[in-house]
C-alpha cells in the first residue's frame, strides 16, 4: 500500500504542473499553449503506438472516430484552452480549486447511471464544496493579492475554470459510458488513440493560427521564449499526459478505490504548493478555508461514493489531463 500512495503522490505532483505551466508562459495565448502541447501529446502517442498500430487499426469503427474527436475537442484542447485563460486571469489557486471538484460534479453529472449514489449521503460534503467555493471568490474580489485587475476580467478568469471543470466533467462521463458500451478496445488502447486523435486537432488548431493575421491570435516573442514554450510543452505532454497517467494507475491498482479516489487530492495541493513556491508567498486566509472545505468536501464525497460501490475496473482509470 505505501508503494501505491508514493505513486499516487507522483502522479499528483505531476499533474500538479499542469496548472502552473499557463503562468510561466503567459506571454503565449491558450488557443497556442493548448494546441502546442497536445500535438506534443499526439507524437508521445503516436510512439506508443507503434508496436501495436496494426491490431488497433483493424478494430477502429467510424462511431470510434466520432466519439474520440468530441471526447478529444472538448475534453483536451477546450478543457486546456479554458483552463490556461483562467490561469492566466486569475491565477492558479482559483482555478485548481475549482476544478479540483471534478470528482463532485463528476458524480452529480452520473447520478441517473446505474449504481449511482444517492444524492441525499452527498448533501454535506455538497455544503463544504459551495462554502468552499464561497471563501475563493472572496479572495478572488476582494484584491487581497494586490493585482490591478478588473471585475470583468475576474469574472471571465472565473467563467472559464468553471467552463474548463463543466468540460472535462462532460469528457469524463460521456467516456466512461462509451467505453461500458463498447468493449473493443481496452482502457490503454482508448487513451493512445484518444492522444493521436487529440494531437491531429492540436494540429489543425495549429495551422488556423499561423494562417491568421499577426498578432490576431498570439504576439510576437523571442526565440528563447520559443525554446522555453516547447520545453513546457514536452513536460505537459510527456509527463502530464503520460507518465502521470501510468503512475496513477499503478497507484489504483495497489489501494482501495476508498484511498485511491482521496489521492487525486495530490493534484490540486501540488498546483497550489507551485503557485505559492513561484509568487513567493504564503496562502491568505481566505484561500486555506477554501483549500481545507474544498479538500474535505471531495475527499468525503470520494469516500460516500465508494462505500456506496464496489470498485470496477472502469473506476479506477486514470484522469487523464
């Protein structure tokens, strides 16, 4: 079991930069930060591939095709789009606590699924979440950080982390219930397609930005910046996208989904650990109420919900960022 909490905790870690990426690089707009790294992404892919192209090829239907360009249009390049603007509007504390309620919305955006949870043992856990995202609008308004920004672009800084969380809690149950009702393809093989898919619309994304006008999309920078943009890019996808992944699911194969659940914690306390290490500061009293009732109401929302349900295979897949 320690074996499988140390991995969790890496994954968390890792995960963790995913949030904090936006504020090293806030000279590059989201549309190029998202569609940069997820053609990273689509190349660790595409490698992975490799020693089993053909047997996946041979299984690809056309419904397959659809659903992987959706899952991958919403739940990688608009969720990473979405998240990176509210980064760089608001900030990272912000923007990782309100995501890091994906496992309550992911619930409440299943409870008509079979075996879901009675939504009457969540009512609490619900309470701590809202108060929770109560005490960070405070801070967000009440310019405890001292930053000249506007209502309007906290607002929109807020709109979006809520738009990246409706995202990928919509990725997160439409692919479930794609993968229970199509058993073809094992969890491994869905997600290597699914960053090939990903990485050809990153792609895409790519090309539309050059063929606008300069300075319509993204301003000029220095070549270093350049450099430094590919690096993070690289990190995002060879280790965000990858490596966290497959160190999550080693950690759920060795803990109870009990335990397995409260680790994805790890990936909202590692973004804030970065955001604050990197503004040089420690977290105001507004943001560790919002941190300890937004942990705690996930962490028993986890718990309600997996006592309420024996653990499966599809559970325990990782959330892949």
């Amino acid at each position: 079991m320690q074996r499988g909490v140390a991995y969790g905790v890496m994954a968390g870690a890792i995960w963790g930069f995913i949030f904090l990426a936006p504020r090293l690089l806030p000279d590059f707009s989201p549309l190029l930060l998202s569609s940069g790294r997820y053609v990273m992404y689509g190349l660790v892919s595409v490698a992975v591939a490799l020693p089993f192209a053909r047997r996946l090829a041979s299984k690809l239907t056309r419904a397959d095709v659809v659903a992987l360009v959706k899952l991958a249009l919403v739940g990688n390049l608009l969720y990473y789009m979405l998240l990176a603007t509210a980064v760089q509007m608001v900030g990272v504390a912000p923007s990782s606590l309100i995501v890091g309620i994906l496992p309550v919305t992911v619930t409440l955006a299943g409870r008509r699924d079979h075996g879901a949870i009675d939504l009457r043992r969540l009512f609490w856990p619900l309470m701590m979440v809202m108060a929770g995202i109560v005490c960070i609008n405070i801070d967000v308004f009440s310019d405890a950080g001292g930053n000249a920004i506007s209502i309007v672009t906290k607002l929109v800084g807020l709109a979006c982390a809520v738009g990246a969380l409706l995202s990928w809690t919509w990725y997160a149950v439409v692919n479930a219930r794609y993968l229970q009702a199509n058993t073809h393809f094992d969890g491994n093989e869905w997600s290597v397609l699914w960053g090939i898919v990903t990485g050809v619309l990153g792609g895409i994304a790519w090309i539309v930005v050059l063929l606008l006008p300069p300075g319509f999309v993204q301003t000029g920078v220095s070549p270093a910046r350049w450099q430094m943009f590919w690096i993070v890019g690289f990190a995002l996808a060879a280790g965000g996208s990858w490596l966290g992944n497959t160190l999550w699911n080693a950690a759920s194969k060795r803990l109870p989904l009990t335990l397995s659940g409260q680790m994805i914690a790890f990936e909202t306390l590692f973004a804030l650990l970065y955001a604050f290490v990197y503004d040089q500061r420690m977290p105001r009293l507004p943001e560790v109420l919002a941190i300890v009732l937004l942990l705690g109401g996930v962490c028993w929302s986890v718990r309600q919900h997996a006592v309420a349900r024996a653990p499966s295979g599809a559970e325990r897949e990782a959330p892949a960022h």
